[in-house]
C-alpha cells in the first residue's frame, strides 16, 4: 500500500490520555461522505473499531458533518458543533467538498478553522482526504490534486496528523480488491464496501498512534520524525505532546485567516416588513432563524469586521436577495440551485463582504423572488449572521 496514505506528525496525545482516563468524545466535520445519516459513512467503522478496542472506554460522538457544506461554514460551526461539545480528537474532511470553491477562500476558511481547533489546546486534529472525480487524472498520474496539498502544506505547518483515505481506496482498486463500482456506487458517495476502505486508512492511523496508549502520555509510536523532538521544543504546537495555547501557535500563512469569528445577534437587526425568529424544524445545527416570505422584506445592520457572511436554511423554495454594505452599489444574490437540490433543508453559506475597510460596517438587504429557473419560492429563513474579524 501506498505509504503517502498516512503522515504521522504532532502526537494524539489528548486523545490517549481521555483513553487511558475511560472516556473520550469523537469529533468530525466534512460533507456527505462523512456525515451521520447514511449510517454507514467511514466514521461509523472507525468508531466501532474504537469501541471493539476499547471497550471499557465510554464514548461519546459528536458528528458535525453535513453533506453540500465546506470549511467556509465549518469556521462558523467550530465553536458551537466541537469546541462546546468537549471533542477529544476531530477529523476534517474538506478536500473534496472544498475542491470548486474560491482558492483564496479555501485558503483562508482551511486555515482560519484549524487555528480555531488547535487555539486553546483542546483537542487532536487529524486530516483525511477522500476522493471527487476530478483528482483523477492527477492521482493516476502519482501526483497530488491541488485541494489536498493546499491541505498537506497546512498540515505540516501546524504538525497535524493527516490520512490520504481517497489514495487508500484507489489503490485497493488498482491492486483488484475492490471494483470500482463497490467502492463509488454513484461516482462520489461510498456506501458499505468503499466507507470501509476509507475506515481502514483511518483505523490504520489510530492504530500505530495508540500502540503505547498505556505508556507515558507524552510517547508517540506514530510519529515519523516530520517533527523532531527539537522541532516541537522551539514551539510547534505539540511541544509539550499535546496542542498549547493560542500564543504559541506558528505565525499564519494567510494573514486572512477566519481563525476569528462570531455571530450578530439578531437582536441587532432592524426589520421591515412581516419577520419572525423562530427555531428551525429541520436542522438541529440551526438554533433559530430570522425568517419571512415576503418579497420586499428587508433587514438592516451594522457590524465591525473584515468580512461579512450570511447562513440559511436553502433548498429550491429559497427566495434570492438583494443588498448593499456601506451604501455601495447594490449586488444581487442568486443561489446556485443543481437539480438535486431539495425543496428546503440545505445548510448553505453566502460570502457577501470580503477585505472590507477597518471599522464599522452597514449592510442593508432586501428580499425577491428571483425569477429564475429552480426558484419556486419566496422563503428566506436566516440562520445567522457571521462576522469574520481582522487577523492581521
């Protein structure tokens, strides 16, 4: 097997302690290919794997993923859906959901999120890549599609453990162990037999991590000298075996960074029109909602940051937008809408400020219906408000 599969760096140190203590929780983030629903996505083997191997540790699950969603959102969610919720060790998986995204978004969502992970010392972090169609041609050609070593380069930079899971399977297929087929039934999504090859790579990883979990909890059989003893004393953030504060965190490679963010109340908006707050019936990652179907509905606020993005409950019924910040020229926002879009229930963000000038902000917005193919609707139901501040 291939051995770019798994890059061992900065010890799961948190994690062996909360195992050798009997009682761990298990993060993850990504989209569909790692999301709870389907019940049988690859972290559902690697955590009965867990319990198998540690039966006399009590486990608690905190899967956060959600299927068509990328770190963009993910930067939003990390304090609310992991930090709050005590994860021991979480797993990230946007490379392919990620994939068609704004580069220098990616770029800035990626890493602004592993800062928000890693900040207060909290948790492991492990990285694992899967597979999309179009990293094909790429990693049949022996190289790395451009999302995961966007992902590598931050990896390494932050000491984070990472598993090439995609590449796994891929080679189980060239080897003849698995058809194609068993692995990408409809082309991306896994069912039973390819989310096993993708637990496998992970379980693999765990594996030569854990083997000293009796031992000292600063012992690490997993790492692969990427990060020498020497390294981690000048500051990386697994100095001390496991992830330190904030201050000693390695100087970013995107100044931009969304390592800070927070959410306006919505108390702080100004409505016209007929709105209500009220608490969504469909998605339990939405506390409440800002919501009308009025078109010519509007919403007014002020914010103080660098960038400016807005979450909803989305899907074909959803209405368009229209708005401005600053009094500037007015943008008009039409959602993407693909044919498998549903009706409603989608978690979708819109960027709708970027490099925004120092000091306080205004943004005005108006409801419409959008008069476009796919829109059959004119609800508008707003699940926050993010503000993502200046890190420079």
């Amino acid at each position: 097997m291939n051995d770019r599969v798994w890059r061992h760096r900065t010890p799961l140190a948190r994690l062996k302690r909360k195992l050798r203590q009997g009682a761990a929780t298990i993060g993850f983030l990504g989209g569909s290919i790692t999301e709870a629903a389907p019940g049988h996505n690859w972290p559902e083997k690697v955590l009965s794997w867990l319990t198998e191997s540690y039966p006399e540790v009590r486990f608690t699950v905190e899967n956060a993923a959600i299927g068509a969603t990328g770190s963009d959102l993910g930067c939003f969610r990390a304090r609310r859906d992991i930090l709050d919720r005590g994860c021991d060790i979480v797993f990230i998986e946007y490379a392919v959901n990620d994939y068609y995204g704004d580069k220098e978004i990616r770029k800035r969502s990626r890493e602004g999120l592993i800062r928000q992970l890693l900040a207060g010392g909290a948790t492991d972090v492990v990285l694992v890549y899967t597979f999309l169609q179009a990293m094909y041609k790429e990693m049949y050609e022996g190289r790395m599609p451009d999302s995961i070593e966007e992902l590598e380069t931050l990896a390494v930079h932050y000491g984070i453990g990472s598993v090439w899971a995609g590449l796994h399977a891929f080679e189980e297929v060239r080897l003849g162990r698995m058809d194609w087929d068993e692995w990408l039934p409809d082309g991306l999504h896994p069912t039973h037999r390819g989310s096993l090859s993708y637990a496998q790579a992970v379980i693999a990883f765990l594996e030569k991590e854990l083997r000293a979990v009796e031992g000292e909890a600063g012992d690490s059989p997993g790492a692969s000298g990427e990060h020498a003893a020497g390294e981690e004393a000048a500051g990386h953030p697994g100095a001390t075996g496991e992830h330190a504060a904030a201050s000693v965190l390695p100087e970013p490679l995107n100044v931009s960074h969304w390592g800070s963010v927070s959410r306006l109340p919505f108390t702080e908006v100004t409505m016209e029109g007929p709105w209500l707050i009220r608490r969504s019936s469909r998605l339990v990652w939405i506390d409440q909602m800002l919501t009308t179907s009025a078109i010519g509905a509007k919403l007014a606020f002020s914010f103080e940051g660098a960038g400016l993005a807005l979450a909803f409950d989305f899907g074909k019924r959803s209405a368009n937008f229209i708005y401005r910040i600053d009094g500037g020229e007015q943008v008009e926002h039409v959602f993407d809408r693909q044919d498998w879009c549903p009706e409603e229930g989608m978690f979708q963000l819109a960027l709708v400020g970027r490099d925004l000038p120092p000091g306080q902000h205004r943004m005005e917005l108006e409801v419409i219906h959008g008069d476009g193919p796919g829109c059959t609707g004119t609800r508008f139901k707003l699940a926050f408000i993010g503000v993502i501040h200046e890190t420079r």
